[in-house]
C-alpha cells in the first residue's frame, strides 16, 4: 500500500473462511467443517446448506470435536475444526498436543470470534492465550491474518497442506491491505507499507490500526514501516531482524496478552541475534480485560491508530533524549 | 540378567503359518452382508482357541521380558489386556504388515496406552517389526517409548493421555460411513479411564451418528493406579451408562478367547449402533502373585519374581 492510501471496508476474515471453505468444498468432496454447535457464529450455515454432507456437527463439545476432527483426518478428510477460540485452544488443547500436532494429522484448527471479538461478553469469551498456548506445541503452523486477501490465502494454504494449521478470525469487517495479486507465503511477513523511523510489527486485526498509526506518523514526519506478520509460527525472523536493525524503535501489536505472544516472539528474536533496540509490546496487559466492545477495548490499550501513534512518538523522544 | 536373557532365548516363538481369507462386511445401506470375495485379502491364520491360549502366554512372557529389560512398563494393565488384543490382531482385525497403509483396513486405537507393552509384542508377533526391537523399549532414542506412537509400524494415533480413543475413533468410523467404506474401528478404554469427560462427549456423539462400525472394548479390571474403581471414583453401573447413551452393550470374560471371537468379530453387531463390549478382566492375570493386586499397575518384577513369573508360565504351556 501507499502510505496516502484510504482503507477501504471489506468483509470479516469470518465471511471470508466460510467463502473460501465452500468453494474448496465444492471442488474436493474430501473437505470437511466440523462444528461444535458453531456454524453460526463461525459463518458456516452457508456451507452447512450448500455441503450438508461435509459438515459435522458434534455439539457443544470441544474435547470431542478436535478428536473427532482427528480420526477424520486420519481417514484422509481434509477438516477444518472450528470453534471459538477462546474455547478451542485451551479446552482441547490436549488434543490438539496429542491427536493432531503429536500424531501429525493434518487437522485445520479454526479459532473463531478470536482475541476480544466477543468483547462486551466478558473474560470467559476473550481468546488472549490462544497463541501463547500454541507457540508452544510442536509441529502447529499458527496463522493470524490481518484482512481478507490473508484470511483467504491462509485457509487455501492450509487446506493444501500436511500440517496441523491454526488459524484465527476476528468478527470485524476488516480494510483491504492488500492487492488481490499481491504474494502471500505461509511463513513470509507482509509489508504492509515501508519506513525507517518505527517499526509495527503487528498480526491479525491490529494491522489496520497500526497503519493507521503510520499514516498519522508520516504527516508528522516521522516515517513508520507497518508488517503484518500473519504466521507466528514458523516465525518469519529474517524479516523481524531486518525492521531491527533498519528501523530506530520496534514496536509489537497483538490483540492478544503481552505474554507469551508475538511481542515475546519478536523480542526473544532479536535479543538473540545480539540486536539492540527500543522495543514497546502493545497488546492486552496481564490484568482482567476491561469490559466493553471490540473497539473500547482497543482504544484503552492503545491498540488504535491515534494510540499507537502516539506509543511511536514516545519511544522515538526517548531515544532522542 | 543373563539368566533372563537364556530363559527367553530358549523359548520357542510359535510358527507364523498364515493363510488368505476373504472376510465379510456388513453393508448398511442394502441391510445385507456384503460377500464380494477379493476386496479382503487377508493374510490371517485361523487359530484354534487352544492355539490363541497358547500364544498369550507366550506374549505374557515377552512383555515380561521387555518390561524387565526397560525396567519400566504397567505390567498389570499389559497382562489384563493381552487376550483382547491377541484376538484382536490374530483373529478379528482386517490389517497386516502388508496392508497398513491400505485405506479399507480395521483401524484399531489403544485409548488406555499406557498398556503399551501388551500392544508391542502383540504387533511384533503379527511380523509388523521384529521382536528383538524392543530390547530398546523407553531407551534413549528409541522409538517404543512408554506410550504407543507412530513411528512403530502398526501404530495409528500416538495415544496415552486418557479420553482420546474413543473420541478419535468415532472421526475414523465417521470417515467410513461418509466414504461407504467397510472397515471397522476398535479402541480399547481402561475402567479408570471412563472418568475422562471426553469419553462421553465421544459416547453422545458415536450414537448419534449411527456408527455400527465402532467398538468401544472396556479392560474392565476394576483397579487403577490409586486402587479399586469403586473407591477411586466408581464408574459404575457402567453398563447401564452406555445403554443409557445408546450403545448395544456386551459383557464378556476378557480372558475367554471363546467369546472374545464371537463377540469381537461379529462388529457391526447390531445395524445402526456402536458396539461397547464390557470385558471384564483381572489386572496381572496369568501370573499368581500379580493378579488382582494394585501395585502391579506399573510394577517392575524383581529377578526372582521374573524367574518366578516365567516358571508359572512355562507350567501354563506344559498344560
């Protein structure tokens, strides 16, 4: 994108999953939704309607689902299991440990309503550990996109893959960031935008804001490069070293905790490389998440256009003074 | 340990004299059996039950062996479970070393992997890998680990956390009836294991979806590591549980090859349910001073009580 450039609305990375599930449905009768009494919320009916016999409904039961998700994948079904996030990567962890990731079956986790979608619901219904969880299982490729081309290229991706994918959708109708014949490469950063003052180094629905925080920066004059770095695992560290070492401060947004997230992983990253440099993790403190929508809770984190513009500056002065 | 190493050297390890049969599958669609010779093409002897008997003790007295050589195993839940899968393997499963990777064979998942011991010798026995292999049992970078994985030949899930079996059984007996496909699922739970959650997530489910071609089998021999099921946290009634949820439900002697063949091999017993077989069993049975005693769970026998154990056995072959 150009630094000038309007966003411009498009659909929920949500819509987008459950359109791109039908159509690699329609052509491969071998893919697979399960549910856990979730089609709605995960944007499935359509699918359910239109490939009745590739849904599987399990019920409100999330242990179940994964397994079951599993010994389907075993017999060769391409599935993708989804659930909201909150529960599907704590309540079936062990499963997703022991069914998919331990035994490699290539199950599609699907997290759906992900980091504070559900916002106003409280706690119970907030996924904030999702990708510390995650991070630390063995062989799970983690992918949060940040818009539509992404969430598409992600769910493509991961049906035509061997592995054990997971994969996390917000409910937001999220800006286009890219192009549609633009490259998109499991494991491969996107640069949203480039610069050399600040670094965003952001995933999921926080790149929108962090370009926005960009476009804010550049009419002060201060140049930010905004990354989207959709797969945190495997972790795209060629890119973190290079915003490193170019750019004067690093800053990490994740609609997720601070602890054990994208933030730590860039952090651990860099420090091992023996780079120096001002860094800020932005993202949901370790405290009980303030009520309030999707968007209240960004803005009072800072996970806003304004918010993180202003994080940018103050890192910036404290390197000038 | 080189007593141990003569005693199991100089035991005979029965023949493998296999033979092809064309095994029979039930079709839900059409209500009938379907016949069509060629689509099996099993490599499966037909023991005499005299035969099986036979050869559980010999299984009893390598898992022993193994057991002693790692100095690690659960030795009680092995010897509860080793008839159920000698029948499994050598009489009722339509899979072999030739066919396992072939999309139509009977899926089987050691829900209760710790018994894992029992399973290795079982496979090794039906030619999957060679028996000696398991001298590395639980040694450094070996692959027979303490729990069944999928880096040993045979081996279809990597199991060993309770409440998986079942639930990941139900997805492959799903798969089946989603692609008409004959195979069948077996898993096998511990009694103990009947208090993970999941199961009856698993339990709901497999009934709701009709699987017939799913059997749950239960190693019913009433102690866990803590002590008696009934004290622990009782399962029961534990048939009336799974009837409750829809399942055709069978008890059996765990320990009778009888009626573990009939039973077993009649999968899909009744059209339209799964199977849950309650075999009740004894934890270290085959050998006197383990059976029924708790502190057999993951008990490693001593020199004597090794040398004990295979004289015991020994005298159950002569018989």
């Amino acid at each position: 994108m150009k630094i000038t450039d309007q966003l411009i609305k498009g659909k929920a990375n949500l819509e987008v999953y459950s359109e791109t599930l039908i159509e690699l449905g329609q052509a491969d009768r071998n893919i697979m939704a399960v549910t856990s009494d979730s089609r709605g919320s995960g944007k499935l009916t359509p699918f359910a309607d239109k490939l009745p016999e590739q849904l599987v409904e399990v019920g409100i039961a999330e242990q179940n689902l994964v397994g079951v998700a599993a010994g389907l994948a075993a017999a060769g079904k391409k599935v993708f299991a989804t659930s909201p996030s909150c529960f599907l990567a704590t309540r079936s962890l062990e499963q997703i440990k022991n069914d998919v990731a331990y035994s490699n079956y290539p199950v599609n986790l699907v997290g759906i309503s992900a980091g504070v979608s559900y916002g106003a619901l409280g706690s119970t219904h907030h996924s904030l550990h999702d990708v510390a969880v995650l991070r630390a299982i063995n062989n799970i490729v983690v992918v949060v996109p940040a818009d539509n081309f992404e969430a598409r290229e992600a769910v493509k991706a991961a049906a035509a893959s061997d592995k054990p994918f997971f994969l996390k959708f917000g409910k937001k109708n999220m800006p286009h960031l890219h192009t549609a014949d633009e490259k998109f490469e499991i494991g491969k950063a996107s640069i949203i935008v480039e610069g050399t003052d600040v670094a965003f180094i952001a995933c999921g629905e926080t790149v929108a804001p962090a370009f926005e925080a960009a476009q804010k920066l550049n009419e002060q004059g201060i140049s930010a490069r905004v990354i989207s770095m959709h797969t945190i695992k495997p972790l795209d560290t060629e890119t973190i070293l290079k915003a490193a070492r170019e750019c004067k401060t690093v800053i990490t947004v994740e609609e997720h905790s601070v602890n054990g997230g994208l933030g730590e992983a860039c952090a651990s990253t860099i420090l091992e490389a023996g780079i120096s440099v001002p860094f800020k993790r932005v993202g949901l403190p370790d405290e009980e998440t303030v009520a309030g929508s999707q968007a209240e809770i960004f803005n009072h984190y800072g996970i806003s256009g304004e918010g993180l513009a202003r994080t940018a500056r103050t890192c910036i002065n404290k390197i000038q003074t | 340990m080189g007593n141990i190493q003569t005693r199991i050297e100089s035991s005979s390890w029965p023949s493998d004299n296999r033979r092809r049969e064309n095994r029979p599958s039930w079709n839900l669609e059409s209500g009938t059996w379907n016949l069509e010779l060629g689509t099996w093409n099993l490599k499966m002897k037909k023991y005499t039950n005299l035969e099986l008997k036979q050869k559980s003790i010999h299984l009893r007295k390598a898992l022993l062996k193994y057991i002693k050589l790692a100095n690690a195993g659960h030795t009680g839940g092995d010897l509860s479970c080793i008839d159920i899968l000698n029948v499994l393997y050598n009489d009722v499963l339509n899979v072999s070393p030739e066919t396992v990777n072939d999309p139509n064979r009977d899926r089987y998942i050691q829900s209760k992997g710790h018994a894992v011991e029992a399973l290795y010798v079982v496979l090794a026995d039906a030619g999957f890998f060679p028996m000696s292999e398991l001298e590395t049992l639980c040694k450094y970078q070996s692959k027979y680990v303490g729990h069944p994985t999928r880096k040993v030949k045979g081996i279809e899930f990597n199991t060993g956390a309770l409440g998986h079996g079942l639930p990941i059984s139900a997805g492959l007996a799903l798969a089946a009836k989603k692609d008409g496909a004959p195979y069948r699922v077996f898993t096998m739970l511990g009694d103990g294991e009947l208090a993970e959650g999941s199961n009856w997530e698993a339990a709901m489910m497999a009934a709701h979806y009709k699987l017939d071609n799913l059997v749950a089998i239960l190693d019913h021999n009433t102690l866990q590591i803590t002590g008696r099921n009934v004290e622990v946290c009782s399962p029961h009634p534990i048939a009336e549980k799974w009837l409750a949820f829809g399942w055709n439900v069978i008890e059996v002697n765990g320990h009778d090859f009888e009626q573990l063949r009939e039973v077993l091999n009649a999968a899909p017993a009744v059209p339209r349910k799964p199977t849950f077989v309650l075999a009740n069993t004894v934890k270290g049975k085959g050998i006197s001073f383990m059976e029924d005693v708790k502190k057999w769970h993951h008990g490693v026998p001593s020199d004597e009580e090794y040398e004990k154990a295979l004289t015991e056995l020994d005298a159950q072959l002569a018989r």
